[in-house]
C-alpha cells in the first residue's frame, strides 16, 4: 500500500494482506458439494464427531511461563478471568530449540523419529494443518520470520504451499521493502516495518481469516508464531501485551469463540544471555508457558473431560500430550506416536520424566546443588563435555570448524532425585555441596549439570554429564545448550541446523 502527496512524494508505504471474499466462496461451494472425507472414530473417543472444535494456535517464541506473566500480564489475565483458560503448570520442553520441541507437537514424534534428514522436505508429513484441511477446514499458516522460521532455518521448508493460507510469500515480500531495511538499520531490530510490528500484521491476518470463514459458518484451522520480538530481546515482548489482548477481545466480543479452541503457548524460555546463565533462567528454559481456552459449551457436555483438564493444570506434561488432545480432536488413533497422553485422560500424579519422553538435560524435577569446580569430578565433567561437542562437529564438518578447547568452569550442580535426598540433606546445605560430597556418594550414576567457557569462540555451553563411578566415564545427556549468542560464527554450516551453535568457522 503506497500513499503519495500532491507533490507525488511518497509518504506511505506499508503492506497489508487481506483474505479475498472470493476465496471464501470457492471454500464454501466445495463444502456444500461435500468433497471433504468425514472423519470416522478410530478408537472410542471421548468427543463426538458432531462437536467438532475450530483452533487457533498462537506460538510465542522464547517464552516461558514466568516470562509470559511478567510480559503479557493483561493477555493472561483477560484469558483466565474471561475465558477460564487451563494453565498447565507442569508443561516441559522436550529439545534445545522451537524445531525440537514443534515437531513432538505437531507430529507426535521426536524429530529422530520423524524419519525427517537435513536436506530433506516437509510436504509428506502429517501437520495438524493437513490434517484439519482434509476433514474439510480451511487452514492457515503464519510466521513474521523468513530466514528463521520453523521449517526454514538451515532447512528446506515447503515444496508446496502447505495450508489454504500461507503468510510466508507475503512476509517475503515485507522482508525486502524498504520500511523493514530502513526499521532495521536505525533500531537493529527486525520486528517493525512501517507504522506497525510484524507480530501485529500476524495478528490482523489472524483476525481476518477467522471474520471471513466464521461469519459464513465454515470451520478453520490456524497456526500462526512469532519469533522476532521475543527470541533475541528479553523485555521487548511486553509491547506486544496490548496487542494480542485486542485480538483475544475481538475475538470473544464477536462471539468467534464460541466454537473454538484458542492455545496461547511457548516453545521454550529465553536461551541467551546473563539471565539465561542463571539457575532460575535454565528451569525458565526448560518451562514455557502454555494456556488453552475451551468454549463453555463444550467443557459442559464434556464433564470428565473438563476435570481431566484441570487435574492435569498440576501434571508433569510435554508437547507429545498437545499432539496427543489434537489425536482425540480430530478422532485418529496416533498409534505411531509412543510419547504422549491426550490431556482429556487424567496424566498420572507419578509421571518421571523419562516416562514422559523428556531428555534429562531438559527435566525440570529434582533438585540441584553447586559444587565445587576445582573438583576432580567436575574438571573431568567439563572436558568431557568439551569433547563430546568436538566429536560431534568433527563427524561432518572438521574441514570448517575450529577445535574447540576448554577455557574455564563458570558453574557445576548436582542434579538429585528423591532417592538421593538423605545424603543430598546431610552433605549440601544451603544448596551448595561440601568439597567431600564426592566421598559420601554411594549410587553409581551421578548427574552434573555444567556451564563452561571454550576458545576460540567464546561459547557459553551447559550440559548434563552423567558420571559412572565405576568406570570413571562420562556420558552427555540430551542436548547441549549454548547460551550465548553466536551470531555469524557459523555462517559456513549452511545444511545443518543442530551444528550451528557449535561450530566456529575457520574462514
């Protein structure tokens, strides 16, 4: 949209998109004729075929669910006084990053699982999106990044537009206008173009394609996540607080909310950075925020279902257990996904984390206690860690990336169970263990969450080592986090995503 003044200078240049009233009722035609397969119950479900729900997932990158209440305070108030959402307390994370922790959402498998291979693309797989479109929905899906997208980071994407209504062209198109360079170069920062935020023009294009398809009573599908102003900028998503109250107001005001299910959710905490480096920043890591707004109607019909929810608000849960619900949502038997447990089923009160699916580097039960770092335990741990990520950069890319070595020990913490709390209680007051805890262990494994500093890169790394007593060997747990920004020290890893917060290129 380009507005000029008498004198022909341009004053105005923005970009709008809108949903065309011609694509609605082609949608429509096609629904009448009845070209869409009905969806038949697979297992006993506990929700009947004719209360089929309409969704919108609202992905927030970078957000966990102390982050959510500092930042979207109004956003989460409106959504538990107004529309009586559930807060699951419980919700963990299952890998490092959105990738990790979205695939386990949406395809009910972790991404080794998945069959999925760098290089390869995302067109063949079962997306929730493909899923509701074949049931007769129409669909759409958003984000406000391009580079870094979900499916696109050091990733092929879609070969083939994968919903009714894809944003990434559009965002495209905004990426290369001059508003977003002109924003960028003078803030630093990617999420303004023009007048407005791009987590807004998300947000006006969610609302448009709600407006359009439920005023003429057809049912819908949409995902859309925003990364920008919240992934790289610790305090900036409190700007975007008003903004998503506007929708989820316009929303229930209008009545479109009626019929629908509204997740409002997280994919991890803050990665980066000093308040990362803390201990309540690695627990903030490892819980997003996640809150799901059911109409009244249905928990109504539904009065085991809604107790369910509500017991599981306090339950030990993963994004296997959300892919899980969307199962019974749409009457599949996700057999194929052996992670996971619908949230309309009670989640048991003794859940583990490995019962769960979640890595031990990602497990937020237990308890942790500072050691030492000058131990001998803690300095084996830390070059072991050290190896384990040069072993793992050197299988592909050893031509391009520099060996990294050790240049000290920021923090060790022993991870303890319930099992190890006598001895935890007696020797690690304060929660700080005494020089001679070493002693005192008389298990045979010994879990050491540590924080190093290695050259040349100056990466900031934590991992969970599993010690084995016996053999004096160390194990890697899960995935390793780098929690200092590493910018374009990768830039030459251009095929693999799970390389890049390691490497250091050479050139």
């Amino acid at each position: 949209m380009l507005c000029y003044g008498k004198s022909g200078k341009k004053l105005l240049e923005d970009y709008v998109q809108q949903i065309p009233k011609e694509a609605v009722e082609h949608f429509k035609k096609k629904v009448e004729k009845g070209n869409y397969e009905s969806p038949k119950a697979e297992k006993e479900d506990p929700i009947r075929s004719s209360d089929r729900l309409n969704v919108i997932m609202v992905g927030i990158d970078s957000t966990s669910q102390l982050q959510a209440k500092r930042q979207l305070s109004k956003t989460l108030h409106f959504m538990k006084t107004k529309l009586n959402s559930i807060e699951l307390k419980g919700y963990n994370k299952v890998g490092d990053n959105t990738f990790l922790n979205l695939m386990p959402l949406t395809l009910g498998l972790s991404v080794d699982e998945s069959g999925w291979k760098s290089g390869m693309v995302f067109d063949n797989f079962d997306f929730p999106w493909k899923v509701y479109q074949r049931m007769g929905y129409q669909t759409m899906y958003a984000e406000d990044t391009t580079f870094g997208g979900i499916f696109n980071y050091v990733k092929k994407g879609f070969l083939q537009r994968p919903s009714s209504h894809y944003m990434r062209p559009f965002m495209l198109a905004v990426h290369d206008s001059k508003p977003f360079r002109h924003a960028l170069k003078v803030t630093g920062k990617r999420y303004c173009v023009g007048p407005r935020k791009l987590h807004q023009q998300l947000n006006e294009y969610l609302v448009d394609f709600v407006k359009s398809y439920a005023d003429k009573n057809l049912p819908y599908f949409a995902f859309t996540f925003t990364t920008y102003i919240s992934h790289d900028y610790f305090n900036d998503l409190g700007m975007a607080d008003q903004d998503y109250l506007d929708v989820l107001q316009t929303l229930h005001s209008g009545g479109y909310l009626n019929n629908t299910l509204f997740i409002l959710y997280g994919d991890h905490g803050f990665r980066y950075g000093s308040f990362r480096a803390t201990e309540v920043g690695r627990y903030e890591e490892n819980l997003p925020f996640i809150q799901l707004a059911f109409p009244p109607s249905f928990l109504k019909k539904y009065p085991t279902t809604e107790k369910n929810l509500h017991i599981n608000e306090r339950r030990l849960i993963t994004p296997f257990d959300i892919y899980h619900m969307f199962c019974d949502l749409t009457f599949r038997n996700c057999r194929h996904s052996k992670q996971g447990i619908s949230l309309f089923q009670e989640i048991p009160n003794n859940r583990t984390c490995k019962s769960a699916g979640i890595p031990v580097s990602c497990c937020s039960c237990g308890d942790t206690y500072s050691l030492n770092t000058n131990t001998s335990e803690v300095q084996m741990a830390a070059n072991s860690l050290v190896t384990h990520i040069n072993n793992l950069v050197s299988k592909k890319h050893a031509a391009l990336c520099h060996t990294l070595t050790l240049q000290n020990i920021s923090s060790a913490a022993l991870k303890s169970g319930h099992a190890h709390d006598e001895i935890v209680r007696n020797n690690c007051q304060g929660g700080k263990c005494s020089n001679d805890i070493w002693s005192k262990i008389k298990w045979p494994f010994v879990d050491i969450v540590v924080t190093i500093t290695v050259q040349p890169s100056n990466g900031l790394f934590q991992g969970t080592c599993r010690f084995d007593r016996h053999k004096q060997t160390f194990t890697i747990l899960g995935d390793v986090s780098r929690i200092n920004m590493y910018g374009n020290q990768s830039i030459c890893i251009t095929d693999d995503f799970n390389m890049k917060k390691y490497c250091l290129c050479k050139k």
